[in-house]
C-alpha cells in the first residue's frame, strides 16, 4: 500500500463527518486535488477551436460557437468521438498545442487542482502528418511553464487509441521514444466496445519494460471483464473510469483489497448516458466497498465542466456523499497519483490542514 492510504487513514475521515454540507462548495473550492483523468484535446473549447481553425486556415463545419455547442448532444461514446476527433482537427501548430494545455492549466488552477496528469493522443494528430515532436513539444512546455507560473505540477501520458492496431501503437510508441523523458506513462483510449485490453497486450509489455507507468480505460461501457483484462494482462497500475466493476462483486473485493485506483468522471459518465442521472451514479458503493475511487473531468469542454464543476454536481446529486467522503476523494486522488513518496505526504499535509481548519468552523 502507498505512502498516502496510512496517512489518510492517519487524519481519521470520520472526523470530517460534522461538516455541515451547506458548507461543501466552499470547502470543495479551497480542497488542494489531482486530477488524474483529462484527455487534454477534450479541454478544447469551442471558441479555442474557433480561434484556432481561423489561426491555421482549417475549414470548419460549423458557422459559429454556438452551432458548435449545441452539436454536443451525445448519446454514447462514439458519438461523442465523431465530434472530438472534428475538434482536434485545427491543431497543426506547436503553439496550438501549448495554447490548449495552457487554457486547460489556468481553469485546473482556478480549481485548486496541485497536480495534473494529461492524457493525450498522437495517433489523432500524426494520422493528419502533424509530427510527434509538435504535439510533444508544445504540450511539454506548457506543462514547464504551468509548474513555474501556476503552481500546478503536472506530467504527460501517451495514449494509444484502441480502435487502431496494436501495430499502430507500436509505431507511435516508436515515434515517441526519441522524446522519452517527456511522459511519464502509456494508457489506453477512444471506442471501448468491441476493443478489449488483450488486444494490446504486448505493446504494454514493451512500455512496462521500458520503465513507463501503465494505465487503460476499462469498464466505462465495456463489461467487468475488460477491468480483468487490463489488470491480468497489461497490469496496469490504474483502471480510468471502471464503475462497472460494481457488476462483480468479487472484481469489487479485488480491486478493494489491491487499492487499485479508478479515476471516475461524474459528468462524463451522465452525458455519455452511462448513468441516466448522478443520482443513480455508483460513486458511493465505490467509496463504501473501500475502492480507491477519484474524481475527474475526463473531457470537460464536451461533458460540462472542468474539476470543480465535477465535485459541485457529484455531491449535489449523491446526498449520500459529504466532507468526510469529500476528504477521502481527495486524498485518493495523491494515493493514486505517480508521484514520489515525499511528494504526496507534502499534499497530504495541505489537505489535512485544510479540513482541519474546515473542522473547527
């Protein structure tokens, strides 16, 4: 078990209990959080793309933000993918791309968010000849100048898409590898039906023995199974999304007594139709089954909101949930978060304080 499930054990949760939840959204505001789950080309927001699209010359097929917007009426994954992917289309630039992370690091710091770990996707942008060193490059140097004017940590992880080959991955795991030190991890993403995690089982056998963390979608819209999958044969070290798991209760003990994490996407998981409502959401049997659950924004341009608009709406559709859930949410996010050992006690300490002083009114 990690350095921080002792210390947040340590703070005692319970005790956080008595805070009134009127007093939540302030608290929420004030909370230090990571953010382990934010597909950086879904922070881009329509009037990004705009500027973008008319930067770069790029066609779009919508007359205005507007009609763009309201284009965002998904009915389940892919349909959201078809629009994501037109998104993505107006990044050409090294600029473009630091543009974007730099927009998605300003909202992340107006939420109180430390430590960001960002997804992103190159197959989407060198399937378009966008070389690998532009999209790298220009996430990179936000990440540096976030760090140094923000405050706000934060690393990169390549993520293969699913739908292509397992040949294609290798390719850009080939194409990156130039650019090593620059992410910390591989992870796994786009259409998760009819892809399962075994199809990539070698591919995260050649990241693991370079050293590189390891991470897969698994269990958002693909069966309990897939979580098994991804743990038995790319062993990853994270499930993203994973409320599934709540099909199988032994897959529920696994995952409980591993402290695997599940970086879950409230509002993500409503407007993608997992959940018809976040009252019917699984978040607190996760928190109750002892998992290591996280909250995140997964693609917020697309689903409603950045970290703090996830937190706000999470709690005020699940009645269930208050500080001391609150504190425990946050607390996983540094438990689940590849970091050093120091690192997350120093964030463990801020979090303490911080519901410490929320304690004595």
């Amino acid at each position: 078990m990690s350095l921080a499930a002792p210390l947040a054990a340590a703070y005692a949760p319970a005790r956080f209990a008595a805070i009134p939840r009127e007093r939540l959204p302030a608290l929420i505001q004030a909370l230090p959080k990571a953010e382990l789950h934010i597909h950086i080309e879904g922070s881009l927001e329509p009037e990004l793309i705009f500027k973008l699209a008319q930067r770069n010359g790029v066609s779009l097929p919508y007359a205005t933000v507007e009609a763009l917007r309201a284009a965002y009426a998904f009915t389940d994954l892919q349909s959201f993918l078809d629009i994501y992917y037109a998104g993505a289309s107006v990044l050409l630039q090294e600029l473009d791309f630091f543009d974007m992370a730099w927009a998605y690091f300003e909202r992340a710091r107006a939420d109180n968010v430390i430590h960001a770990e960002l997804f992103f996707d190159p197959q989407t942008h060198t399937d378009r000849g966008v070389p690998f060193e532009t999209v790298i490059t220009g996430l990179h140097r936000a990440c540096v100048q976030a760090r140094a004017e923000l405050g706000v940590d934060a690393s990169l992880i390549l993520c293969f898409l699913r739908h292509l080959s397992e040949d294609a991955a290798f390719a850009t795991l080939e194409q990156a590898l130039p650019w090593r030190d620059r992410f910390i991890g591989v992870g796994l993403d786009s259409s998760e039906r009819g892809h399962p995690p075994s199809k990539f089982e070698r591919v995260f056998a050649r990241c693991r023995g370079l050293g590189l963390h390891v991470v897969a979608h698994a269990g958002e819209e693909g069966p309990p199974a897939y979580i098994e999958e991804a743990l038995d044969l790319l062993k990853v070290e994270r499930i993203d999304h994973g409320v599934r798991c709540v099909e199988d209760a032994a897959l529920v003990q696994r995952l409980a007594d591993s402290r695997m994490p599940l970086t879950v996407c409230p509002l993500s998981n409503v407007k993608l139709c997992v959940y018809d409502t976040m009252a019917a959401h699984s978040l607190p049997a996760l928190l109750a089954s002892g998992l290591c659950a996280t909250i995140n924004s997964d693609d917020p341009a697309y689903f409603g909101g950045y970290m703090n608009a996830n937190w706000l709406a999470t709690f005020e559709g699940l009645p269930a949930l208050g500080a001391a859930e609150a504190y425990q949410l946050a607390a996983n996010s540094f438990e689940a978060s590849f970091v050093d050992a120091g690192q997350k006690a120093q964030w463990m300490d801020r979090l303490g304080a911080v519901f410490t002083d929320a304690a004595k009114g």
